[in-house]
C-alpha cells in the first residue's frame, strides 16, 4: 500500500482574535520559500494584520 504525497502547508489567516501562521513543508521541516513566494506570503500577513488592527 503507498501513501499519498502530503503538500507543504504555507497559509496565515485571522480567526477573529488571532492570527494564525503554518509553514510546514511535506516532510515536516520549516517550508523554504523563494523571493516571490515570501512576497506573496508577506502580503497575505499584511492583509491579515490590517484585519486584526480593524477588529
């Protein structure tokens, strides 16, 4: 029986009271990023930051 590949987890979103971080690649390590993902990634915490500083 094989196992399926797990996926590198990289998200960040506000739950409310909090914002949640997870970057994990498949096999358990810290997730490397290349410029242009950590980019994205920084905008998607600014996002979740402006949302926090809202509520």
């Amino acid at each position: 029986m094989t196992q399926s590949p797990t996926k590198d987890r990289l998200d960040v979103w506000f739950d409310g009271s909090a914002i949640c971080i997870v970057a994990v690649a498949s096999n358990g390590d810290p997730l490397d990023m290349s410029e242009s993902e950590a980019e994205e990634f920084l905008a998607k915490l600014q996002l979740c930051i402006a949302q926090a500083k809202a509520a």
